[in-house]
C-alpha cells in the first residue's frame, strides 16, 4: 500500500468574481451574436461558480491571439506554479528534491515536448536520476488517475517517494470565435490551478514520522464507458483545443456510477453506507447532483465539491486533488474510517480509489 502524506496548493494571481468575467463574455461576445448576452448570464449563473483565477490579466484575453501563443503560455504558467508548489510541498515535509524518486506530471489543457516533467528538472534541483512520467489525455479524471497510478507504482517500490503534480490552465483554451454550447458553458465553468502532491510506499521512513494519520491508498478501479468517445474531450483544430462536453454526462453519472461503485466495494465486504469521506470532482452542478441522487448520498457528503466549484469552478484534473488538500488540512478523521476519491473523465471513464485512515 501507499501513504498521501501531504498536499501544495498553487495559483496564477489573477483571480477575477464571476460577475466580472461574465461582463467581459458578454461585452465580447455580443460583437459577433447580440442575442448571446441573455443566455450568457444564464449559463455562468447555473454553474454556481463565484469567482476562477486564470493564467493572464483579463484584458489579454480580448487581445486575439494564435494557438502558439496560447500554448507557450501554458507552459510558462504551468512551469511557474510547478516550481512553486512543487518547492513548497517540499520544504512543507522538510524534504530535498533528491529524495524523490519519481515526478509525475498530470496536465490535458496545453502541450510541452520535453514535458513538463523534464522542463522543471532544470529548475528544481531533482536528482538527474528521477524517474519522470507525464501523463496527458486523462481530462477531468487524471487527479484521481493519478493517486490511482501512483499507488500501483509504490507497491512496488516500497520505499520511494512519488511527487504527483498536477496542473490545468483551462481559460488557455477558450476559443473566441466558438459560440458553441459546449464553449460558452467552458468559458463560464472552466478555471485555472495546480496541486502538488506528495506519496511514498509502506516501507519510506516518512511513515513513522507521520503525524495525524495520513490516508492511506487501499485500492483502485479504472471504468471504462464503451463508445462514449463524442461525450467529454477537445477537438484539435487550427486555432487549438476545442471542448467536447454532452449533456449526457449527467445521465451517466446518475446511473452508470453506483453499480461499479457496490461492485468494486464488494470486493473489500464495504457498500456505499460504509464510506465515511467523499472526495468527489466537482465537474459541474448536475454531475454533482447527478452523483448525489443515483449513490443516495446527503447533501452533506459532498460539501467540498460544492465548496471547490464555488471558489475556482472546475480545474479539470486538479480539482479533485483540491478537494484532497482541503479535507486534509481540515480534517482529521478516525483511524479505520474510509474515503472515496472519484472522478470522471474523457472516453467516458471514471477512476475510484479507496482510501483509509
């Protein structure tokens, strides 16, 4: 088994109410349809986002800009809140960066070769010997993904030490000239941040010295929704990445959830009464409700979910890792209580891990 010893949270520094930022979607998009501003409002309203922080002042946004441009900030942005939060993660556990033996990079809203991974070598001192694994493609399901892999990795490697960093700049890939229904609920939805998040196996000496008991990593589950492919994802085009989002989604999640989520349980003698902690990816407010109702959970159970898509909206994979860092630092459940951290994402897929205190 794996133990989750500690969490970073990272930021770009511009953070903008929503009211604000729908005023500039309606004030830009009203050039190409007049008849957007009503419905606009409605869509930012509905999401029950507050307010997102996103990688460039506001006003580069209605600057037209290419794809490239787009992309090589992404990676600016992201290797910035990654030599951040990653640095901070570490002096948090009082740790040197050549005690990691591996980085994982998580991230499907820009592109980078090398990759992220390989870029914050050369501003982090890591042993030049670190095992490196970037992952894209995982959407809103690779935090989760993520702690899922990660675990798999530590059993067999024991004593190693996994940093997993994950990071989204969604408002990068907003597409200006798309009044698509998909774009314009992206645009109101949709936010940027990264989280960094330390993991080691059963035998690393940070075990022992743990305090308040870490959750550890009991088990996990990968799903995979045949030909569900046109539900969530991006389209490539010309001018970069273009959101696929169906109103499916929901459905899905309502129905198709609970049946691998008993089975997989079953398989530890637990049901869905038995988990105490739900750490659930607020992928918007009818998934949330959608989980809710179809796993005949309180509305208690999610608060976080809510609580994360109010403060940021969605940062796709590192929203759940969100969820995590704050029910960390704010909680110290019971030993022996249970947890479920879950997320969907594209393809139609979801990843369930179990966890325990």
């Amino acid at each position: 088994m794996s133990v989750i010893v500690s969490t970073k949270i990272g930021f770009p520094e511009h953070y903008y109410p929503q009211n604000t930022l729908l005023k500039e979607a309606q004030g830009e998009w009203k050039k190409i349809r007049p008849s957007i501003v009503k419905p606009l409002e409605q869509f930012y309203t509905n999401v029950k986002v507050n307010g997102r922080y996103l990688s460039w002042p506001l006003e580069r946004y209605k600057e037209p800009t290419t794809f490239e441009e787009r992309n090589n900030a992404y990676i600016e942005t992201a290797l910035e809140l990654g030599e951040q939060t990653i640095c901070a993660l570490l002096d948090q556990v009082q740790m040197r960066p050549q005690e990691i033996d591996q980085l994982t990079t998580i991230s499907t809203t820009g592109i980078a070769v090398p990759a992220l991974d390989a870029r914050l070598m050369n501003r982090i001192s890591f042993s030049q010997h670190m095992k490196r694994l970037p992952l894209f493609g995982l959407g809103c399901m690779g935090g989760a993904a993520g702690i899922a892999r990660t675990a798999d990795y530590l059993q067999g490697h024991p004593r190693e030490a996994v940093i997993l960093f994950a990071v989204e700049l969604c408002s990068l890939t907003i597409q200006r000239e798309d009044l698509s229904l998909a774009n314009l609920v992206a645009s109101g939805l949709f936010g940027d941040g990264a989280v960094a998040v330390l993991m080691v196996g059963d035998d690393h000496p940070l075990v022992e010295r743990a305090q308040a008991g870490p959750p550890w990593v009991i088990d996990s589950q990968s799903q995979f929704f045949p030909e569900t492919e046109h539900i969530m994802g991006w389209d490539m085009t010309n001018s970069g990445f273009r959101v696929l989002l169906s109103a499916d989604i929901a459905e899905l999640a309502h129905s198709q959830v609970r049946p691998i989520l008993e089975d997989f349980l079953g398989r530890h003698d637990l049901t869905i009464g038995d988990i105490d902690h739900w750490l659930v990816h607020p992928g918007g407010p009818k998934v949330i409700e959608a989980l809710q109702d179809g796993l005949g959970l309180t509305e208690k159970a999610l608060t976080l979910s809510w609580e994360c898509l109010a403060e940021v909206g969605n940062i796709s994979s590192a929203s759940v890792l969100l969820i995590l860092a704050k029910f960390m630092k704010r909680n110290q459940p019971k030993p022996g209580e249970y947890g479920m951290l879950m997320a969907m994402g594209p393809a139609f897929s979801a990843e369930l891990v179990l966890l325990q205190w």
